[in-house]
C-alpha cells in the first residue's frame, strides 16, 4: 500500500510539473508581441503534437526501448529543441529537462548516443537563443549529475526490492520445509512410540500370559508356588506399566543405564517361575563399554528375538551369543522352535532391522522346518550416531 501511495504521488507531482511547463509554454506563446498569427499558429501545432507524441510514446511504448521508442523520443526532443529557441522561457527549459529525466531514468542501459543528440539540441537552441556556452554547460551538467544520482538510488532501491521479494520466497519456502521437518518428526515420533509399545509390552504380555496359564496348572497341586508366580505376574504387570509410561513420555531406555548384561538377565528372569523356559547367554563384558545407543540395539534385539520365538515358535531355549572383536560387536541369537521355511517380517523383525541399519550395522535371519529360529548381526563399535 506505501508503495502504490508513493507511486501516485510521484505520477500527481510530474503531470502538475509537466501542465505548468505547457501553460508556461503556451503562455509565451500568445504573450511574446514578436510573434505573428501564424508563428503562434505554428508553435501551438509543435506544442500540440509534442504532447501527443509523448502521450502515445509514454502510454504504448514506455519498457519496450525500441526503434519506434527512440524514434519518438528523438522527434519529441527536436520539437522540444526548436520551442527551447523559440520561446527560452522557464516552462521550455523544464520540458526539456523532464526528457533528460525520461531517458536516464526509465532506462535499464543507459543509452548515451540519445543523451549526446539530447546535449546538442539543448546547448543548440540555447546558445542560439543567446544563452553564454559556459552557462549552457554548467547547467547541463548539474542538471545530468542531479538525474544520475537519482537513477542510481532508484536501480539500488529496485535491487533491494527484487532481494526482498526473493527473501521473501525463500522464507516462504523455508516455512514450507521447516512444516514438513515437524510433519517427518511427528511421525518418526509416532513411528518410534509404535515400535517402543510393541517391543517392551509384546515381551511383558507374553512372559505375563506364560506365568498366569503356568500359575492355572499348579494352583490345584502346589498353591504356595502358584501364589509366587502370581505374584511375579504382578510384577511384570507393573513394569508392563511403567514402560508404557516411558514410551509415551519418550524417556531414555533403561537398558543402558543399568548395565547390558543386568538388563538382559532381568528378561530372563520374567521367565524364570514358568520353569518352561531356558536361557544361555554369553556375553563380552568389553561391550557394556560401548556407546548406549549400541547397547540399546543389542538389549532390543535380545527383548523381540526372545518374544517371537515364544509367541510364534513355542522355543523354549535360547542360545545367545555376544562378543566384540576387531572394533565390531556381533550377536547371535539361537532358539530351538518350530522353525519356517519362508519368514515373514512382522514388526519386530523390520524394528530390528532398522535398528541396526541406523547405527550401520548388518543383520540376518535364519531359520528351517527342524532348526529353529537364528538372528545375526554385526555392528561397528564407533557408530554412525
């Protein structure tokens, strides 16, 4: 809105100047007692046709500075020229300068063959007028340093204006990226949310569902022993609980605070009262010096390796394997369950692979008809983190 306020303003003031210097001119016209009917005849046809020529080059040819453009310019500066001679009055003069302005402004190169013609005819008419040389010269070039100091702070006010609008597009563009950014996080987010509830509550849930079908069996025959798994049941109830909070909450994983190896003898020992389940871990105590984020990897894989092969290979031992050597951890884990011929990746089987792949390790699967269920994989001990 300022700029079009700024824009109008600028026109308002140059056609206020532009009808003075005309009613000046014409004014001289019917004034000057030298003239005769038909000088003042011939002058109000120039003046006329001036304003006409100038009137179609502004309106239709103004931006395109071709032939016809400076063509126009050239007859409007002649005719301007012979009424500077003519009549040498305050409105020619200002005529006059308005087309210095014109070409010097309004132009992208500026186009000094046209100033020069637009010199000569001025310092022309005036010094035919009678008008000192010097004087003629001096004006001009004022006049010229006053005009070119003002194209130059409106070129610098256009570049300005053109990075700004590019400044503008690029925040709008920024804008656009930073809301796809949060858009990417929030569903990482949910994306990890999701994978953390199936992991932790998936193995609580199953080693809770063993303990209560193993409590039904010998509640009737040793309710002492039945009353101890239930009460381990609601243990694992409670941590079922307390990761549910801590998923939501998106809170560290406890694995590596507490140490790799307590961490995965404590997944045992939800097992521990069904008597149905057995494990065999052996581990490098070198690898609890790994970095967290590693340790976490190798406590997850342990946690969903352990509740796919209950829920969906009724194993009942596990064999795992974790070393370091060579600035690699390797893991293997072994179960002795149904076993498959093709394997479907569920969730647990794609979280562990992205796992590993986020912190540039490997990881294959294994399995067959009679032998069980095997994850393997291997992964750098400095890390991508």
């Amino acid at each position: 809105m300022k700029n079009l306020s700024s824009i109008s303003t600028r026109v308002l003031i140059e056609k206020t100047i532009i009808c003075f210097s005309l009613y000046s001119i014409i004014s001289s016209i019917f004034k000057t007692p030298t003239f005769t009917a038909s000088e003042s005849a011939y002058l109000l046809i120039i003046t006329i046709f001036l304003v006409v020529n100038d009137h179609i080059r502004l309106k239709y040819l103004s931006g395109q500075y071709s032939f016809r453009y400076y063509a126009s310019f050239l007859v409007s500066n002649l005719l301007s020229g012979i009424l500077l001679f003519k009549i040498n009055c305050l409105g020619s003069q200002i005529y006059n300068i308005f087309l210095l302005i014109e070409i010097i402004v309004t132009t992208r190169k500026l186009p000094w063959t046209v100033v020069s013609l637009h010199f000569i005819i001025f310092f022309t008419a005036l010094k035919a007028a009678g008008t000192s040389g010097k004087d003629i010269l001096m004006s001009y070039l004022v006049i010229m340093a006053i005009i070119y100091l003002f194209r130059n702070v409106l070129l610098e006010k256009a570049k300005i204006q053109t990075l700004n609008k590019e400044l503008q597009s690029v925040n709008t563009k920024l804008k656009n990226y930073s809301q796809k950014i949060q858009e990417l996080t929030i569903s990482k987010e949910r994306t990890r949310i999701a994978q953390e509830l199936h992991d932790s509550l998936g193995h609580y849930l199953i080693a809770l569902t063993m303990n209560l079908e193993f409590a039904d069996k010998i509640v009737s025959k040793n309710p002492s022993e039945a009353k101890q798994v239930i009460n381990k049941s609601h243990d694992l109830s409670k941590e079922c609980i307390i990761n549910l909070r801590e998923a939501v909450a998106l809170l560290n994983d406890p694995a590596p605070q507490k140490g790799l190896l307590k961490s995965i003898n404590e997944i045992f020992e939800n097992f521990q009262q069904t008597n149905e389940i057995k494990f065999e871990l052996d581990m490098d105590n070198k690898v609890e010096s790994a970095d967290p984020d590693i340790k976490n990897c190798l406590y997850k894989t342990v946690q969903e390796s352990i509740t796919n092969g209950i829920k969906h290979g009724n194993a009942t031992f596990f064999s795992i394997r974790i070393r370091k050597s060579f600035e690699k951890i390797s893991i293997s884990i072994t179960d002795n369950g149904t076993g498959c011929s093709e394997i479907n990746k569920s969730n647990g089987i794609k979280g562990i692979e992205k796992r590993f792949a986020a912190l540039g390790g490997e990881v294959d699967f294994h399995s067959g008809l009679d032998s069980g269920f095997t994850v393997e994989a291997v992964i750098p001990e400095i890390a991508d983190l």
